[in-house]
C-alpha cells in the first residue's frame, strides 16, 4: 500500500492505521519532510510502515510483495470478504489486475472530533457524471512495474472483469464543508444517500482522548488485525445494482480498445502491402 500525500496528516494517520487493520502487509506513506520524524514517533519504528519520499523503483521492486495498491489523499481501501491479503491471494495467478468500486462518503457536522473520518456516517448513492472515477485498479507488482516502465514487453497478465471485491471508501476533497445532520438525515429519507458509519466504527478503538495535530487515532501494534463486517445479502444486492453501471462502462472500455487495436491493424496491413509493392517493384524487371 502507498498513501500519496496529503496536507491533512490526521487523515493521512487514518488511512495508516485503517490499511494496517484490514492486512496490508507493509504502507509506504509518501510524507512532507517535516512530518516524517513525528510521523515515525507515532508509529514507534512499526517495520510495517515507511515514512519518506516514494522511490519507484524502490516500490516495483520489491520481491516480498505480490500487489501494489496506491491510495490517494482520503481513501480507504475496503475488502469485501476477508483481509486485503487473504482476499488479493485468493486471485488466480494469471489475472494482474483487478478493479475496486469507489463510493464517496459524506461528513456530517455532528460533534467535535475534529476529523472527517470520525464524522462520515454516510455514503452518496448518486453516480458520478464520469463514469471512468467510479472505478480504481489494483495491480500486480509485475504489471504496475510493465505500466510504469513502459518498455515494450508484452503485458503480464489479464485484468479480472466483471467483479469489484473491493470498496474505495473516499472522504470529500479538502475544504469541503460537513452536511448538516438534519440535512443528512433527510437524504438518507429521499434515498440520495445511505447510512454507512463503517469506517467510522472500524477506527473507533483505535480513537485517542488526547489527539495531537497528526490526528485522533492511534496506530495498530504488529499483528493486531481486525474482522471486518461482511456484507449481508442484503448489502450484496443493493452492491450489485449499484455496480451493474459500472460493468456497462468497462465494456465501453473495452469496445474502445478493440477499435484502437482494429485501427493498428489496418494501419499495419496497408504499411505492410506498401512495403510488399515497393519491393516487388524494385526486384521485377519493368516491362518495356
């Protein structure tokens, strides 16, 4: 896991504290300078997590590591069945990568704990006019290191279609204001919204009485997991509709690359007659 940067370090500690629970194995975290020091202290030299300026290469490199998630500012990374690790192992080793559904939460104005994971109660339901955010992928390390480095060997794998394991729960950007509570209690009436206090529910143990400017949560010892609440069949369903628009945008995708590909090809093929015409031109004898 790599936690990009963000100016908000209380949340940047959410989502630390949040990755190591639901079983990453190790979070990089990509830190201001000045942060990484008390950053370290937070964590007491936890040998799961790093604190300092991202080296690719460093990251794709790595052999004890099989997938790379990259999360931005404010997500929170969610499996739906099991940990990160036992649900990402349980993939077939010819798939290299698979996509998470992201589903935006909303913060309500209802006490004083300072930070916007303490206060997401809900989650909007609306889909987003670009169809393309609602999904992020995961990549194998083998993969993300073929998409960065881009050097012309064939692709390592195949992307898992059709299946979204994972939920990218997002806070708003920086700077947007909380809904008020009665303003959420009436969107969750009128259907635009859905109670969902999960992450809040997750991290509440790990809440601290005297949160300093990094945040109100502590950091999970070494070993200290936590079992996620499964979904019920109802939460299934209700998942399956929501995801069924994303599923028609993927096979837009798709539909696109074929009609890339189909273009190569017939660029390629007339190049190829050209070339075969020049040839024959210059080995046959011309006629009188």
């Amino acid at each position: 896991m790599v936690v990009l940067r963000t100016d908000d370090a209380g949340v940047s500690v959410a989502q630390i504290a949040f990755h190591l629970l639901a079983g990453a194995t190790r979070v990089i975290v990509e830190c201001r300078p000045d942060l990484r020091e008390r950053f370290a202290s937070l964590c007491g030299g936890d040998p799961r997590v790093a604190f300092d300026g991202l080296s690719d290469e460093r990251v794709l490199d790595s052999r004890d590591t099989d997938w790379l998630i990259v999360a931005r500012p404010g997500e929170f990374w969610w499996p739906r069945a099991g940990s990160l690790t036992e649900l990402l192992d349980a993939i077939p080793r010819r798939y290299h990568t698979v996509n998470a559904f992201v589903r935006p939460l909303v913060v309500a104005a209802e006490d004083d704990s300072g930070n916007a994971v303490g206060r997401a109660v809900a989650r909007d339901v609306r889909p987003s006019a670009q169809p393309d955010v609602r999904i992020r992928p995961v990549h194998r390390i083998a993969m993300a290191r073929w998409l960065e480095k881009g050097d012309g060997r064939p692709r390592p794998g195949d992307p898992l279609r059709g299946w979204y394991p994972l939920e990218v729960l997002t806070l708003p950007p920086p700077g947007t204001p909380p809904m008020a509570v009665a303003a959420v209690e009436s969107e969750i009436a009128n259907g635009a919204l859905v109670a969902d206090t999960r992450l809040r529910d997750v991290l509440a143990p790990l809440r601290r009485v005297d949160g300093d400017a990094l945040g109100p949560f502590d950091v999970p010892g070494v070993g200290v997991l936590t079992d996620l609440p499964r979904p019920s069949l109802a939460d299934e369903a209700a998942y399956a509709v929501d995801v069924a628009g994303v599923g028609e945008s993927e096979l837009d995708a798709v539909e696109r690359q074929l009609a890339e590909l189909e273009r190569r090809m017939a660029t390629l093929e007339s190049d190829l007659w050209r070339r075969i015409t020049t040839r024959l031109a210059r080995v046959l004898p011309t006629r009188p």
